[in-house]
C-alpha cells in the first residue's frame, strides 16, 4: 500500500480547495483497505474515502486521513449487465454501457468523479439515477468486514443512500437493453442541455444544495438576488444558481459563509432549510 503525509488535497478535488491529509493511503489491494481503516481506528483517526472530489469541500485544515481507490478502476461491460470497481471513472462507466446499448446509462452523463462517489450519492438527476441499476454493492464494513450488499440493502434515495460510513469497493448493474444509436443521441441531447445551463469549465462541485420537495433550490437562490454575488473567491454561478465556482483562490471558509449567507436568505424568503447536497469535510 502507498501511504503518502501531508498530501494536498485541493488538486484532488474539483473546488481545488482545502488543505492536506496528514495519511494519504493508496491500497494496490483489496485487503489493505480494512488494514488502512483498522490503522486509523488505532491512532483515532478519522478516515474518509476520496472519490473524483466533485462533491466535497474540503476545509481550510485539511483532513486527518483520507482513501483512495485510485488503483481500483477496472470495469467491465456485457450485454446488459455490468460490473464496475469503487475507483472507476464513472463518465467512462456510462460511455461504456451507452456503447452496449445499456438503456438508463444516457440519464447518467455529465456526471464527473468515480463509480464509488456515484453509489455514495445516488447519482442521477431529472432523468435517473444510478441506484436503479444496482443489482448488488461490494463493501468494507467500518469494522473491516468484506461484505455484499444487495441493492435493497443500499438504501438507495435521492442524492442519498445507506452506504455512508462504507467504503465501497465494486458493484454489479444490470440494465435494460435499449437501442444504441437512440442511447447516443439521448446522451448527446441530455449533455447538450446541461452544457446550455450549467457551468461546465468552473471550479465547482455540481448542485450545493438538494432541491426541497417540489421545489427548485437554484430559484430560491435566483429569486432572492444571489446570482453573481461573492465571498472573497467564491461566487453564485451566473448560469446556474445553485452552482457555487471557485474563481479566485477561494478558500473553504469564503464558500462556507457563501453558503450561509444563502441558507439565511432562503430561509428569509422562503420558509424553507437549504439541505446541503455536498460534503463538508471540517
Ligand atoms: C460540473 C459538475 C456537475 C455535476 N452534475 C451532477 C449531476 O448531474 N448529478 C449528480 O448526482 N451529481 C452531480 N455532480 C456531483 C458529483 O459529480 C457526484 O455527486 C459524483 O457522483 C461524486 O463522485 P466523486 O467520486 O467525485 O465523489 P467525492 O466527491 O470524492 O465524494 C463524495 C462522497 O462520496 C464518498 N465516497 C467517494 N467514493 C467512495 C467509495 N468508494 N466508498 C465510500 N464512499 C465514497 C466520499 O467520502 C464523499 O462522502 C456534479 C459535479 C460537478 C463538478
């Protein structure tokens, strides 16, 4: 296992915010992933798994100990049923299954980071989510077990499930099979729209805030004038309200009273609680 101190981790995420991780630890193998976590519970650290970094906001002080799974990527792909590893690039995944006419996988695009964040998370949005697909989960248990979840033990709900606190090794998926060419050109008008409303070539980390029953977080956020306000780097996306960019050496702590100042307003205007949809780690 490669174990690397005081790694940074802003350029491990997408924000390209936040300090360094005291342990870094890269398993080559399976096993060393209860190793890695029954060191930490030794010296009490507090271990966190780092997928792609496209949905977390790191602190200023960085994080005690973080995992890897940066040498588990392989996936595989036949007929309709696939099989991914928890590092895995999951837009390479969902080419893949377009690729193998796996009807579902166009829903799936424009989504960055790993096959592991993407379970964690539920991902998806208006058109699906990956949780769907799920036939059965691969996981380290807190207390070092190696065990199989099926997905009616996951949990699965939106941009949420009950793989938290796990560490999320590989999963099966079976999907329907549908017409490739459809798929494609699917996918292409799915990504098209998001290229049109979202900001794509920002420093963000996707949708800050779950969107309330019903309701819209990105109007709430418009409605009450945020649009292009800032906090020393950080700002409102212009495009997309509901987006927050990192445009100039934002630090965690500019993008924590950002989204303050937001959750203040909404709850003002609105009556209504902005639940964060990232992770804050510190
Ligand atoms: C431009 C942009 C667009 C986005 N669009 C969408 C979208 O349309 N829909 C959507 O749902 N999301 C979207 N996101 C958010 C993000 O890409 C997804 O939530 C993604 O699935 C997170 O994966 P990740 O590997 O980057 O996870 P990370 O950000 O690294 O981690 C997220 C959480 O998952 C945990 N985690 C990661 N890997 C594992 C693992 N192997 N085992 C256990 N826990 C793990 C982490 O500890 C953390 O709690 C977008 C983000 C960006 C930047």
């Amino acid at each position: 296992m490669i174990l690397k101190r005081d790694e940074p981790l802003a350029p491990r995420t997408s924000y390209r915010i936040g300090g360094r991780a005291e342990y870094f630890f890269i398993p080559e193998r399976m096993e060393e992933v209860p190793q890695a976590m029954s060191y930490c519970r030794a010296k009490g650290l507090d271990l966190r798994v780092l997928g792609g970094g496209t949905n977390v906001l790191i602190g200023d002080r960085g994080w005690p100990a973080v995992l890897s799974l940066e040498r588990f990527r392989h996936t595989d792909s036949y007929g309709p049923f696939a099989k991914a590893e928890g590092g895995a690039s999951f837009p390479a995944f969902v080419k893949k299954l377009a690729d193998n006419a796996c009807r579902g996988a166009e829903a799936l695009c424009g989504i960055p980071g790993t096959v592991g964040g993407a379970l964690l998370m539920n991902a998806g949005g208006h058109y699906g989510e990956i949780g769907e697909f799920v036939k059965r989960v691969k996981v380290v248990e807190p207390d070092g077990r190696i065990v199989t979840l099926e997905r009616e033990q996951c949990g699965f709900r939106y941009r949420d499930s009950d793989l938290k606190g796990r560490v999320i090794l590989s999963a099966d998926f079976e999907f329907p099979e549908g017409d490739r060419d459809e798929i494609r050109n699917r996918m292409r008008e799915i990504f098209q729209k998001k290229k049109a409303s979202q900001p794509l070539h920002s420093h963000s980390a996707g949708c800050v805030f779950k969107n309330p029953p019903g309701a819209a977080a990105g109007r709430m956020i418009d409605e009450c004038g945020f649009k292009g306000t800032r906090v020393g780097g950080a700002a409102v996306s212009v495009v997309h309200a509901n987006f927050l960019t990192n445009d100039e050496n934002a630090s965690a702590a500019d993008m924590l009273e950002l989204i303050s100042r937001i959750r203040g307003q909404v709850k003002q205007r609105h009556g209504v609680e902005l639940e964060l949809e990232i992770k804050v780690w510190g």
